[in-house]
C-alpha cells in the first residue's frame, strides 16, 4: 500500500467514523481507533492521539449546526464539561502508564456497551414536569424544535449526570474517544432531556473533552500530523453531512450499521489482544 493509497483510505474511512458518530451522538473515535490499528496497523497510542484530534473536529462540524438549529443546551454543556475536562486530564495522564494491551481490552468493553446503546430504543423526555431544584438555579430547561413547534423541556437528576460525565471524561482521556455513548446516556436517561437535544449536546462537549487531553498526547509525542491530517479532514466532512442529515433522516439503518461494525471490531480487538498483538 502506497502512502497516497493508505492516505485516501484512512481519509475515506475517517468520513464514515465522521458520519455516523454525527448522527448517532456516540462520537467518531469510537469506531475510528479499532480500524486505525486493525486496518491500518497504526500503533494503538498513534491512533489514539489522532482520534482526540477527530473528536475535535467531529464537534467542530457537527456542534455549529446544532446550534443554529436549537437543539444544543449551552447551559447543561458548560456546566457538565467541569467533570469531563477533570476527568479527561486524569484519563490521559493515566494512559501512558497502561499497557495498549490492556487499552485493547478496554476499549472492546467500550465498543460493546456503545452497541448496546445504539440499539435500545430511543425516547424523548419532553417532560415539563418539575425540573431538580439545582437545575432551576442554574437555569437549566430550556426548548427544542420538535416536529409540531417550540417544546419545552425540564433537566433533571444533576449530581448523577455529572458523576456520569467524570467518567465519561476519563475514558476519553484513556482511549481518545469522545465518550459519546456514556454522554448521551447521561443526558437521555439520567438527565432525560430529549434525545435530539442529548444527541446535539454530546457533539458539543465531546470536542471540549477532547481538547483537555489531546495536548497530553502532543506532548508526549502521540500526535502524529501525517496520520492526523487526512483524519481530521475526513471525520469533519463526515460530520457536517451527519448534522445536516440528522434533523430529517431516520437513523435507525444508521444506528444498526454501527452496531455491526463496532462489535466485529470489538471481537477483533479481544483476540488480537488475546494473542498479545498490541504491544
């Protein structure tokens, strides 16, 4: 394989990551390192580090439009990322003391929960029922642009979306991954804000959490440009498709072509590493 040939095929594979990470909220990194290092035999902490830069730009292309739309609650986003950014530094500084078997191992354990999330099916919490009083202080509930108008939603269970996050914010930093799957399971199920609006505000905060780690990985050499260019290019065109797409398409062939992909990668991982094939 040439380098203009692996180039435009990590490019290519970068825009599907890009893609249905946009649209599933779960973040593109979650299927773009197994490929990296299965595809493509990029060593797993190289992959890592362009991962945190995709994260990056997925949120960069996808978050803008949110936006626009008005789907993404700013408010629950900022206050949230004070426990994803604490735990994305930890998880970062934490990984260059793990072993990338053992990164491996974790990493397939993410990719199966991520597939059992994809598949549960989804509500929407457009609750106006009353929100946690913590919420109310911070101001909180807002409104999202549902099919029929404007409506109106309540946030709930704060201090559990929060300490939800800090993890969500360590694995980032471990596996540089946006965490999307713990992110959205926080915002929908624990926080239960509507499910477009929890897909929207995960695409916010995954490039923030990311940030808080990525310069770890630069520093430590891990960021490597030739590999994270033609990444970055094609998870940000990706996304931008994805956003658009997202407030019309119906996903569920999307959620279960991720769900294929991401445990066969996950079952590859386990036996690659299995085999002592990350070192």
């Amino acid at each position: 394989m040439t380098i203009l040939t692996a180039t435009l095929g990590i490019a290519a594979v970068s825009f599907g990551a890009g893609l249905l990470g946009s649209l599933t909220g779960l973040g593109g990194g979650v299927v773009l390192v197994p490929l990296l290092t299965l595809v493509f035999h990029v060593h797993l902490r190289y992959a890592v580090g362009a991962a945190l830069v995709s994260v990056i730009a997925t949120s960069s292309g996808a978050a803008a439009a949110y936006v626009r739309e008005g789907y993404t609650n700013i408010r629950v986003a900022m206050i949230l990322e004070i426990a994803t950014v604490i735990g994305a530094l930890a998880g970062a500084y934490a990984a260059g003391f793990v072993s990338p078997r053992l990164l491996a191992f974790a990493f397939a354990v993410v990719l199966l929960f991520a597939a059992y999330r994809s598949l549960r099916p989804q509500q929407d919490h457009s609750t106006t029922a009353a929100a946690d009083s913590l919420a109310t202080r911070l101001r909180l509930n807002g409104t999202w642009p549902a099919p029929g108008g404007e409506q109106p939603y309540t946030v709930h269970h704060v201090p559990a979306g929060f300490a939800i996050m800090s993890v969500a914010g360590a694995i980032s930093g471990l596996l540089g991954i946006g965490s999307g799957a713990l992110k959205v399971l926080a915002l929908d199920q624990a926080m239960r804000l509507p499910f477009k609006v929890s897909t929207a505000t995960s695409n916010l905060m995954i490039g923030v959490t990311a940030a808080a780690s990525a310069g770890i990985y630069l520093r430590r050499g891990y960021v490597d440009p030739g590999l994270a260019f033609p990444v970055m290019i094609g998870v940000l065109a990706g996304a931008l498709v994805g956003a658009r797409l997202m407030t019309a398409a119906r996903t569920r062939f999307l959620r279960g072509l991720f769900t294929v992909v991401i445990v066969v990668l996950a079952a590859e991982m386990l036996i690659r590493a299995a085999r002592g094939g990350f070192q």
